[in-house]
C-alpha cells in the first residue's frame, strides 16, 4: 500500500502540522517520528539551525537497536513547555498554533541531560547538546571550558554519562547555532517543515 494512495503530500502535511504534536498525539507515535525524521537528515550549512535531507544512507535512526537505547529515550523540548522569565521567543507559545509542542521543537536525548537542561536558557541546552552531537573526543574534553565563560555550573556526573553518549548527529543542526543565537519562530517552522518532508520521504520508500 503506497503512501500517496492514502494522502497527498500537502494534504498529509497540513493534517501533520495540526495534529502531530506532544501531548496531544501518542508518545511513541511522536518519538517513532522523531527517529523516521533524523533518517538521513543533515544539517543545512547554509541556514544555521536547519535540517535538509541528505542522500540515501547516510544516517539510519529507525532500528530496533535505536528504539531501545537510553541514548535515545526521551523526548526534549528545545524550548520548553513552560517558558520561565519569558527568554524564548513568545510566539512559540502562541495557543492558536503550540509551535512549542511541534516535532520542530522536539528532540531526543537521554534523560540524564533531559533532567539537567530542562528550563534552562538555550545557550546553557546548547552547551549539553554539544556533549552530545560532537564526534571528536579532544573537542569534548574542551567543552568544561565554555562552562565558565558562560556563567554555566555543570553537573559532572551527567557530563560523564554524556561523554559516551552515542546516536548523537540529530542534534548538529542545533550546536551549529552556537550559544548567542535565538531559538525562534522561523527556524521551528524551518524545521518542521524538513522533518515532515523527511518523514513522508522515508515512508514512502519503506511502504513501497
């Protein structure tokens, strides 16, 4: 059964973006598309923050081995459900649209760093996402310093456990902006917008 024989693209899409969010579709049916969305997706160089689809193979987060690791387990808002001294963009909270709730806002991380970086700022997320998304151990072992330039106490043990992180690729896209960036309106949508595009890409061929 093929995928268009069921929707079009763009009627698919539109019912994605009203229905597919946290809290108001399943858990498991939001982090099984989390992991369809990050299958062969890459950072857009050109558009820091951004995803774009990449070729066939390049990266496959849909495997059973994936859909049970702790390094994947829990489901991150980037910014966060409840937006403390206002330090996100406002219109994300916007109640005509919850872009906090879409899959652009989402991610997933271990829950040791899902506990830690909860309602913090987004350069303080940034500094514990970078734990996850770099590849190069000498990089990692220079993280500690970035802390005291950005007011950051971090927690060691979750560092510790970070540094063996794996699965980390999803969350380049994000470290690319740096500490001094905004998490924003444009760039969820930005990314949603790929992540839906990938989602039904990476669907289609596997429902062929």
């Amino acid at each position: 059964l093929r995928l268009k024989s069921i929707f079009n693209k763009e009627d698919w899409k539109r019912k994605a973006y009203e229905n597919l969010k946290y809290k108001q579709s399943n858990r498991d049916l939001i982090r099984f598309s989390l992991l369809v969305a990050f299958t062969d997706t890459i950072p857009d160089k050109e558009r820091v923050g951004h995803l774009k689809l990449s070729k066939d193979g390049v990266v496959d987060y849909l495997t059973y081995s994936n859909w049970l690791s702790d390094n994947l387990k829990t489901i991150e808002h980037i910014a966060p459900q409840k937006n403390t001294n206002n330090i996100y963009d406002e219109g994300l909270y916007d109640p005509s649209t919850n872009l906090f709730q879409s899959l652009g806002n989402l991610t997933l991380l271990p829950q040791d760093i899902n506990t830690v970086v909860s309602n913090n700022s987004f350069a303080s997320k940034v500094f514990y996402y970078r734990y996850v998304a770099e590849k190069d151990p000498d990089k990692i072992n220079t993280l500690e310093s970035d802390a005291k330039v950005l007011g950051i106490r971090p927690n060691k043990e979750t560092i510790d456990s970070l540094k063996e992180c794996k699965y980390g690729s999803h969350m380049e896209s994000i470290c690319d902006m740096g500490y001094h960036k905004e998490w924003n309106v444009e760039i969820v949508k930005s990314r949603e917008e790929t992540m839906l595009d990938a989602i039904w890409t990476n669907l289609q061929k596997w429902l062929y």
